[in-house]
C-alpha cells in the first residue's frame, strides 16, 4: 500500500527546525509587505485609472501614475522575498509542497510566463504611459487580473499541500499535472481573505504617500489621506466577514484549536482580528482630523503587527491540517552554518537595497521629479 504521505528524504535538516521555522515566518513576512502592495495597487490603480479618465479629477491622474512608476520597484521586492520564503518551505514542507505542485504542474509551471508577462505590462507601463493613452486602462486591468490568476494558483498549492490525504487517489484519477484544489471549501474564502488584505495594506500605503507629500502638495496629500483611508477602511470591513467564512470552512480538527483547545491560538487570532481593525480605525480617525500624521503611523503599526498576529494565526492552521493528517516533521540535523551565515548578511544587504530603492523613489516621486 502506498503511504499517504511520502516518506522525508534522507537528508538532515541543515539546520535546527526551529530557526528554519523562524527564517520561513520573518522571509514570508518580508515578502507580504510588498506582495500586498503589488497587488492591491494595481487593482486601486485600475480603479483609479478609469475614474481619472473623466478628465475633472486631476489627483486620481497622479495618483495612477505613481501607482504605475512604482510597482516595478515593489515586484522586484516581491520575487525576491518570496524566492527565500519558497526556499524555507521547501526545506521543511518539500515531500508535501513537491507532490501538490506535480499534481497540478502545468499550472504551477505557468507562473514562471505569467510572471515575466506581468513584469513587461508593468514596464511597459512605468516608462510609455503616455504613449499608451487610453490602451493604458486595459493594460492596468490585464496586470491586476494576471495577479489575481497567480495569487489564485499559489493558493491552490498552499492548500492541496494541506491535504496529503488526497495526494494518491488525485494522481491515480489524473496524474497529467493539470488538477487544481477549486472543490477545497477553504480555497474561496482564504483568496478573498488575501486580496481584501492586499487592497487594505494598499490603501494604508497611498495614505503614507499623502502624509510624505504633504509639504510638496497639501491638495493632492488630503486627497491621498483620505482616498487611501476609505480603501483600506471598506476592505478592513469586507475582510473580517471573508476571515469568519475562512475560519467557518476549515476542518473541524483545525476549527476546535480556535474553538478552546488552543488558548494561544486564540488570542493571536484576537489580537489580529484586533490590530487590523485598529489600523483601519486608527486611519479614518486621522484622515478626518487635523494632524493625520499620528493617525497614519498609528495605523502602519497596528497593521505590520496585525500581520505578525495573521501569519501565525496561518502557521497555526497549517500545522493543525497536517497533524492531523499524519505529518510528522524531519528531526535529523546537520547544521551548515557557513551557508545560514552567507545567506544572514545577504539577506541584510537585500532589506537594505529595497529600503534605498524604495526611499529613493518616494523621494523623486515627492520632488516632482
């Protein structure tokens, strides 16, 4: 009989389970910050886009045009984040991440084109804007939508990995590599969850550019404070009923650590739930009042530690599912400090040249230049 679950390689650890685990939340969080921001701002940029075509809102016209000169800066951010994040995954979900991808292959594949087809839309668009008139709204849609797809095919691994139970019955059925997870309850409701967070961090974002642009231009900086501040306020709303139908569609093994099995579950649950709507508090508050500076940075840290509470909410969900699917994690370490060392001040070096990069680009955008 062939085993559910396929059986860890004989190969350790290259280092203790707890670093990597450590490596794979602080990589992950890295890559949401900009990932949100990729996402979200190319939908709020397409929108955006087409109400500024009434040719009277001058501020939307700006504003989708610093959506577009940044999104080149925060894809790269992106990829590169999510590169390690990936890497950290593989080294302790691999037997369970590799058999979901081949069971739905071609489409895990076609991120690979998807992604290059994004970063040439988004090129295209950051240098002949002008040029592209009013082609420029279906391709603002064309990159919103193409993100959309690839979220949604990131989502189907993450989730088929979930259910092991399922991986030799799938492959005896079609073993073409064209399945996906779409009959998952928890499929919906977790992508939604996603892309209502993205359009939230988005909305925060353009609010931070109001408050960085303030001194240059007060007209278009109330404008971002506030359009950026019913953007994150609407989706906060909208995400905490997509979050429930998540929370209701899990399995009811995972469902009961929520449910007064788990107390520390429990109360990082809260405590997201909690931030988050605090951020989003915090950010209308200060849109409406006079120094929405304090409302804002408020507002950015409860949600970076909304997030935090969030990703281990996630990590949580994910070691209920296979836990009770039988999972057992490898404990035979050999730890490789030379690489983890190599890999540590890469990593410090990579923050750092996003930071620039980002900095620099608020700078010239705030000049004008």
């Amino acid at each position: 009989m062939i085993p559910p679950i396929p059986q860890p390689d004989p190969v350790p650890l290259p280092a203790p389970g707890w670093l990597l685990w450590g490596l794979l939340m602080f990589t992950f969080f890295l890559h949401l910050i900009p990932m949100n921001l990729v996402l979200g701002g190319s939908l709020i940029g397409a929108i955006t886009r087409v109400r500024a075509r009434r040719g009277t809102r001058p501020h939307e016209t700006a504003l989708a045009h610093l959506i577009v000169k940044s999104l080149p800066v925060l894809m790269a951010a992106a990829v590169s984040m999510g590169v390690a994040a990936l890497l950290f995954l593989q080294v302790l979900y691999g037997r369970l991440f590799f058999v979901s991808a081949l069971l739905m292959g071609w489409w895990w594949l076609g991120v690979i084109p998807l992604l290059v087809l994004t970063y040439y839309a988004v090129y295209l668009m950051a240098f002949r804007e002008r040029d592209l008139a009013e082609a420029g709204t279906l391709v603002a849609w064309t990159i919103a939508a193409v993100l959309g797809l690839i979220a949604l095919i990131y989502g189907n691994n993450m989730s088929l990995m979930l259910r092991p139970q399922e991986f030799v019955g799938r492959y005896v059925n079609d073993g073409r590599g064209v399945q996906l997870n779409l009959l998952d309850p928890t499929l919906i409701p977790r992508h939604l969850h996603m892309v209502l967070g993205a359009i939230a961090v988005s909305g925060l974002a353009i609010a931070v550019l109001g408050v960085i642009r303030r001194h240059a231009d007060a007209e278009f900086a109330r404008f971002a404070i506030r359009y950026g501040a019913f953007f994150c306020g609407m989706a906060t709303v909208i995400n905490i009923f997509a979050g429930l139908w998540w929370l209701a569609a899990l399995p009811r093994e995972v469902i009961l650590r929520f449910m007064g099995q788990d107390m520390t579950a429990i109360l990082v649950l809260l405590l997201g739930i909690l931030f988050t709507v605090s951020a989003a508090g915090l950010l209308i508050h200060g849109a409406a009042g006079r120094r929405p500076e304090i409302g804002v940075f408020g507002s950015v840290a409860a949600l970076l530690l909304g997030i935090v509470m969030m990703l281990f909410t996630r990590d949580t969900v994910r070691s209920a599912a296979l836990a009770t699917a039988g999972f057992q994690p490898v404990t035979w370490v050999a730890p490789q400090w030379g690489p983890i060392a190599i890999f540590a001040v890469l990593l410090v070096g990579a923050i750092g040249t996003v930071a620039w990069m980002v900095r620099a680009l608020a700078v010239s955008e705030a000049g004008g230049k």
